[in-house]
C-alpha cells in the first residue's frame, strides 16, 4: 500500500510520530522526549534543534518499526504546540532558543502595547487579547531586548513550520496558527500591514500564508538522509496541536466540541463564524471555514504528572488515580487550583500559583491526587461557562490526549461539566488529525468529511451523573471564589 500518511506532533514534552493507514489504524508510532529550560523566572525555552534531532530519530525509528519503505509514505502532516517565536535567518538557521507558549517574559510589552495602540483595535483585528505568551509580544521583545538577533532574522516562525522548513527548505505560516499574530485578520485570513507598523513590526518577518492541507514542498535529499524518508515525499502546512488533536478526535463541524487532556487543557468549540471573546482564544480551524473558540489552560495532564514525579512515591498514574477513586466527590473539601505556570484562559494571569486548599491531618494523597484532578476539571468548565457568554452552546464534549486513557479522570469532567463525554478509539488523535491534513492535501481523502468518517471511532462514553454535577456546582463556586481572594495576594507577591 502507498497510501500511508505520516503525522508529527511537536508537543512541550516530546514528540511523537506515528505511521497511519488510510484507516486510521496505526502501523507504528515513536515518543521522542526533549528539555525544557527555565533560564529565568518567567522564561520558559525550548531548542528547535532539539526538536528536530528527536523527530528524525522518531521517524527512522517508525519507519523501521512498521517494516515499510519510505516511498510508501504519500504525505507528512504536522502540527505544533502553540505561540513559538522562532527567529530564523535567510539559510533557516535557528538564532535562538524559542519561547514557548509558557513563557511570560513579554509581559510588560503585552501591558504597554495595549495601552498604546487599544484593546479595542487589536481585538477587532485579530479576536484575540494582547497577551504575553502569544508570539507578537514576543517578537517585539526580540526587537528590543535582542536587537542583534532581530536584525538577522529572515522569518519568525511557529513550530510545525520550523519542522517544515527543515523538511523542504520552504518557510511558511499556515492559517490556523497565525491567531498567534495579532496582526493576523482573523476574519479575513490574511495579514494586517498597517496594524503590524502600529506595533513597530513588519510583515516582512513572517512568512507566506498557506491553508493547513496545502502542500508547502517535498522532502529534499538533505532531510532524506538525516530522517530516512524518501526524498520527493510531500509535506502539508499542518496546524496547531490542539486544533490537529480537534479534527483527529473527529470534530470538524459546526457545534462540535473537543476536550484536551494533554500536558494543557482546555476546550476547542468548532464554529462557523469568528465568534470572539475576549478572555477566550480564537483561532482559524485546520478545515476551511471553520474556528475554534478555545479556552487553554495551564493545567492539563501536566498537573498529575508533576503530582507523580514530586509527591508520588514511585506510585504510576495508574496507582494515584486508583487512590483517588476512593475518595468521594469534592475530595471531603480539598480544592486544587491547577495554575502551575501562572493561568491562560480565561482569567489571563501570569502570576497565578498551583494552590491546595482544605488539607488537614485527616486528609490523604488520595485527597490531593482527586483534588487536583477535579481542579483540571474545574478549569475546562470555567472556559466552557465563558464560551456559554458568546451564544456558543455545547452538548457534548469529544476527548483526546493522554488523559483520556483514565476512566476516572474523564468522568469526573463529565460530572462537573455536566456534559456527555466521549472517547475516540486511541489517544494519537493529535498525530492522525495532522496526517489526516496530509491525506487532504495529497488526495488520499477526497473531503474532511471521508477522513473522519474512515478514520474515527468512538470506543466509549460518559454521560454525567447529574447528582453529582450538582454538588460539584458548590465546589465550583468555592474554586471560583479562592482565586478571586489571592489573586491580589498572587501579584503582590509574584
């Protein structure tokens, strides 16, 4: 068969490759991890470099795995973790570590910026808040804070497009992540010269912009060698992961919702029109004519694996879910608030701490593990209650990411949701959305609509138990209202 489609995900952790039948039936997959370095407070750094000597080693490795030829593969999608800032040169040199979307190192620029030019202004453009861990602010402090490293940088670019790049020598910027760029329309698709000027950039720095399913080039002879795949092989645009993650789960219609459980959390609301708000994210869909209103939080699957490596004594996740599966709803008063790199959407605060609230002698590890899975739940129906502001409505929710292995984990999002929660056939919905991009792309799918419906299968399903949702109502008000009462205490003492 020589209609297998490659997707490479670039996730914060590592990153994961995985081979695909037309199907959707997985023939091999490979996880590559890769630092991440904290240099300063508020700096949050990955290498590129890195990046791509793990997918090289990915890619041979499932090549190698499935025991096929590389001329078998027709296309390569890929997507990225959100908000990069990769300042590269004219030969696609990388200058500079990345900040990643953790990064809060723009944070007076994204404040004096908003003073400058309005919030108003840039939200009608772009549909998105000014905030720091975008990447315009953090192209505008390579400006003034690295001049030199400015000065030669030929484009800025996202993470699946520095990984394009080191494909097919072609830089480009697909649609879906340019909501990173507040000069970004996000109305029309395309670039915003005067506001870019306003802000003291150019659309020069950027590259060119091409749909998520548009083949950018094919691989040249040089990433052949260094990854083992056939020199000529296409390679789509790609898109974000969380928005690659939203189509692999099987939604890519109007009213379809996805729910992410992977390092982040978060929701992603498919719409058919531009449907802002300002305390949530907006962002062009990876299928044409469609956005995602999406709320991104800090936690995620993150929040139990730091738990695991700090506090649970060699315990698996397996192990700390089975203790909090003891443990009634609402953890007898334990509230975690999951803020463990400040928070994102929808209360934008750098200086939110992780917080547990209501421990006593009397309480366990069992209490603090259901608390902190509750309190990732909480958030995600933060960001729902918010969406529920626009005239957005969701009925149910589609899951994806490594969380989504846990039954207990994603019923407990069903409960304090109150939405039906279901669960598609595997957690490489990330990986399969970006090779289901590369499959459009390259026609091995006539439409979106045959990707799904040959690639997507739901395994199981969550409907909420309504009596708990209640009583989690209660624990909701109390998580809402102890943010409220050390957010003063957060900045004074960030």
């Amino acid at each position: 068969m020589d209609q297998l489609l490659l997707g490479i995900d670039i996730g914060t952790s590592a990153c994961k490759v995985a081979l695909f039948e037309p199907s959707g039936k997985v023939l091999a997959q490979s996880n590559q991890g890769y630092p991440v370095y904290y240099p300063k407070p508020g700096w949050v750094e990955q290498d590129p470099e890195e990046w791509w000597a793990a997918i090289c080693k990915g890619i041979r490795e499932t090549i190698e795995t499935a025991r096929i030829r590389p001329d078998q593969i027709a296309g390569i999608g890929i997507d990225g973790q959100s908000w990069s800032c990769i300042p590269v040169d004219r030969e696609g040199k990388c200058l500079h570590n990345t900040p990643i979307w953790m990064d809060i190192r723009a944070r007076e620029i994204a404040g004096r910026v908003t003073r400058e030019i309005g919030f108003d202004r840039i939200f009608e453009v772009s549909g998105n808040g000014f905030e720091p861990s975008y990447t315009t602010p953090k192209m505008i402090w390579f400006k003034e804070q690295m001049p030199e490293v400015y000065k030669r940088t030929d484009k800025f670019l996202q993470s699946n497009s520095y990984i394009g790049m080191k494909l097919t020598g072609v830089m480009s910027q697909e649609v879906c992540q340019g909501y990173g760029l507040h000069f970004f329309d996000i109305n029309g698709l395309r670039y915003d010269a005067e506001l870019a000027k306003d802000m003291g950039l150019s659309v020069d720095k950027v590259p060119q912009l091409f749909a998520c399913h548009e083949v950018i080039g094919t691989v040249s002879a040089e990433a052949a060698a260094q990854t083992g795949l056939a020199p000529g092989t296409r390679v789509v645009a790609g898109g974000l992961d969380a928005a690659c993650g939203t189509l692999g789960a099987g939604v890519y219609l109007p009213g379809q919702t996805q729910e992410q459980g992977g390092q982040a959390g978060g929701m992603s609301i498919c719409v058919d029109r531009a449907t802002p708000h300002p305390k949530l994210i907006l962002g062009p869909h990876v299928v044409p004519d469609l956005w995602l209103l999406q709320g991104g939080t800090v936690g995620g699957g993150g929040v139990l694996r730091w738990f695991r490596q700090e506090l649970g004594a060699g315990d698996s996740f397996d192990d700390l879910t089975a203790l909090a599966e003891k443990i009634p709803a609402g953890s007898d008063g334990v509230v975690f608030l999951p803020y463990m790199s400040g928070e994102r959407s929808p209360i934008w605060d750098p200086d939110a701490k992780g917080v547990f609230y209501g421990l006593g002698f009397d309480k366990t590890r069992g209490h603090m593990v259901r608390a902190a899975l509750e309190g990732v739940a909480f958030a995600l129906q933060h960001n729902l209650s918010t969406a529920a502001e626009t005239g957005v409505q969701v009925e149910e929710l589609v899951a994806m990411g490594g969380a989504a292995n846990s039954q207990l984990w994603t019923q407990i999002k069903a409960d304090v949701t109150g939405k039906t929660i279901k669960v598609p056939t595997s957690d490489t919905a990330t990986t399969l959305g970006a090779a289901i991009l590369a499959g459009v792309g390259v026609g091995v799918y006539e439409s979106f609509a045959q990707a799904v419906k040959e690639t997507i299968v739901i395994t199981r399903e969550h409907k909420p138990d309504m009596e708990k949702h209640r009583f989690y109502q209660k624990s909701m008000e109390l998580y809402l209202e102890l943010y409220e009462d050390l957010k003063e205490t957060f900045h004074k003492y960030h």
